[in-house]
C-alpha cells in the first residue's frame, strides 16, 4: 500500500513539473517575441550607420520614411513639398565624389572624403546628402536630418513592405496582414463545411468498408508534409487556375486558399468524424424511438452532443492555415501589396518571417519586424480563438 502511494506520488510530481516546464517554456517563448518585436517601435528606420545632411541654410530639419523614399524614388525634387525653400533637391552620395573631386583632394588613401563631403553639403543650398557616418567630419557645417522612430500606426496602417529599402527600410504592414486574412478565410470557407460534410458521411451513413479504407487514407493524407502540398499546388492548381480565369499568373490568393484548404481537412475530418462517432448509441436509439427521423436525429442529437469535439477539429484545422509558411510562399506569388481580389498575389505573414528571417541581421530593425510580424500573428491567432471559445460557449448556455 505504501509503495503504491509512492508511485503515485512520484507520477504526479512528473506530471506536475512536466506541465509547470511547458507552462514557464510557453510564457518563454512569447515574452522573447514581444520583448523583440516591442524593440521597433524604438528604432529608426534609417540604416544603421549612416545619415543625412543637408544645408545649414535648409529649414527642413526632420522628414518622415515616406517622405524620404519619395525624395529619393524622384517624386519629390523641390524642398518647399517637404516644408522646405523653394530650392530644387539634389541628392548626394559618396559615390559622387569622384565626379566633384579629384583624386588628389580625396587623397591617396581617401582620408579626405569627410573634409570634402563638408565642403560639398555647405556649398549647395540644395543638396541632401545621404553617407555613412565614419565620414562625417569632426567640423561638419551642414545640418543633420532626423528621421522619427517607427511609430506603431505607421507600422499598421503602412502600404509598402520593403524592409531593405535605402536609405529608409519601408514597414508597412497592412498588405501582409490583409493578405493572410484573406487566404485564411477563404480557406477556413472551403475547408469547414467540406470538412464536416465528410465527417458526418463516415461517421454515419459510410459502410465499415468504406469507412475502413477512407479513414486511413485520410490520416495518412494529416501526415504529408507541407512541401509536397505546396508543390501539388504549384504544379496542379496555379496552372489550373491561369487557364480557368485567364491570369497572367496564376499564383494567387485563391491558389494559396485551396491549398490551406486540403492541408486543413484532414485535421478537421478526423477529429469531427471521433467526436461524431462518439455520441452514445443510446441518444440515438431515444431519439428514433421518439419517432425521429435519421437524419433528423443526426441534425438534433448527434451534432449537438459533438459539438465540442467539432468546435476542436475547426480550432486545430484552422491553426494550421493561419500558421502555414512553405505551402503558401510557393503558390501565392509572395507579392507585398495590397490584395484587391482574390485572383491577385498576395504575401502572408508566416511566408515572410519564414522568407526573411534568415537574412535578416541579428538584433537590427529589419529582425525586429518580422518579430513584430510575429506577434500580430499570435494575436490573429489568439483573437480567433477566444471568438470560437465566446461562441462555444454560448451556445452551450
């Protein structure tokens, strides 16, 4: 007796420090993603390194990413658009300098270059320089430009993702978050009534030998990996679909849905078909003695009852779309813009943390936005998921 009271004991001192270890991993893991998804919201989108300078006569003392990008994109090239004199812009780089200096005013080993980036910045009214600060002289006449810190509504509300932008990295956000709730819907639209369809059918009117070939194959199909559902779309359903509605190409938003979609059913056709399959024969059998009907003992009985169980497989299928990366990069175009239809390219979240994290230089701006990138995926995730536990819950009330 004793000795079994020790084993008990022991298992659930294993069972409680597993739980506590994967509770403290958990709370590990999202406190890094936003301790440095946080760290953007302090940091300059200018590249590390370097500045800009204009003349001490300009007026314009700080300019926005957006403002800076059209400047030197060339839609900009009067300072009063800015609010600034009416001077026109002239864009210097340190590449420049051999066109206005000779070798000799550079020096034999270019130990000039800051004595004449000065001489240069204080003689055009005009000018915007853009260099790296190592050859800001110690004596430098111009005016440096102060560019504000990433604020949280622009990082939002921004329509341009272009992270390796020079001289100012572009982080806007709404094409990807756009673009992955459209494939996410769309796919949660296919993939849940399909899904419960085939749950229902080999729960309840499939025989055992269709049943006992189907099931299987459909576990199986859970298993794949992502890859090889992306190459199926790549090869099968992106041609499919530029020949159906006659794309240019047909790496689209809806190519990534139907993906997501297949990915998705096995997980939710499994679990519903369990939970179904689940609900005492004996509701059943009260139901049919009532005077029920199947179908309407299936519709009043069976799916109420299961309903949990269901409410789970669409969790869990769902998750997987929201969170898919590999499958999506291939079949979507990865294209950062704006999503008008559902037959446009479109870049998600996950594809671009899993495109760009690699390249990414540890600890800079660009890794600290796709962290950020993170954390309005787990938000997504998590405001979903609380909607479905609202609704689960209401209506077991």
């Amino acid at each position: 007796m004793k000795f079994r009271k020790a084993i008990e004991k022991f298992s659930e001192s294993i069972l409680f420090a597993s739980s506590t270890v994967t509770t403290i991993a958990v709370l590990f893991i999202v406190f890094f993603l936003f301790k440095s998804g946080m760290g953007l919201f302090s940091a300059s989108p200018l590249e590390d390194g370097y500045a800009l300078a204009v003349n001490a006569s300009n007026p314009v003392k700080q300019l926005t990413s957006r403002q800076i990008k059209d400047i030197f994109n060339g839609d900009v090239t009067n300072w009063k658009e800015v609010g600034g004199s009416d001077d026109a812009i002239q864009l210097f780089t340190i590449d420049e300098l051999s066109s206005n200096y000779t070798e000799e005013q550079l020096g034999a080993s270019l130990e000039h270059i800051p004595a004449c980036v000065n001489d240069y910045v204080s003689k055009n009214k005009g000018v915007f320089a853009f260099f790296e600060k190592r050859f800001l002289d110690k004596s430098f006449s111009g005016r440096m430009v102060k560019v504000p810190n990433i604020t949280l509504a622009e990082f939002l509300n921004g329509r341009e993702w272009y992270p390796t932008a020079t001289p100012v990295a572009q982080f806007g956000v709404l094409p990807l978050i756009l673009g992955t709730l459209w494939v996410t819907f769309l796919a949660i639209l296919i993939a849940i009534p399909v899904g419960l369809i085939t749950a229902i059918y080999l729960a309840e009117i499939a025989g055992d030998r269709m049943r006992r070939f189907l099931k299987p194959v459909i576990e199986l199909l859970a298993g794949i990996p992502s890859i090889v559902y992306g190459f199926f779309g790549l090869v099968v359903i992106v041609p499919f679909l530029q020949q159906l509605f006659n794309l240019p190409v047909g790496e689209t938003a809806l190519a990534g849905s139907l993906v997501l979609a297949i990915m998705a059913l096995p997980t939710i056709i499994t679990i519903a078909e369990d939970a179904i399959r689940s609900a005492p024969v004996s509701l059943k059998e009260a139901s049919l003695a009532l005077g029920a009907s199947h179908w309407q003992s299936l519709s009043r009985v069976v799916i109420p009852y299961a309903k949990s169980g269901i409410l789970a497989a669409f969790i869990l299928g769902i998750g997987r779309a929201i969170g898919e990366t590999m499958a999506v990069l291939l079949v979507t175009g990865n294209a950062a813009t704006m999503p008008s239809s559902v037959l446009e390219p479109v870049r998600t979240i996950p594809a671009t943390i899993a495109g760009e994290l690699g390249e990414a230089p540890f600890g800079g701006t660009h890794f600290k936005a796709l962290f950020a990138l993170g954390i309005i995926l787990f938000i997504i995730t998590f405001v979903f998921n609380t909607l479905v536990e609202v609704i689960k819950s209401k209506k077991s009330s």
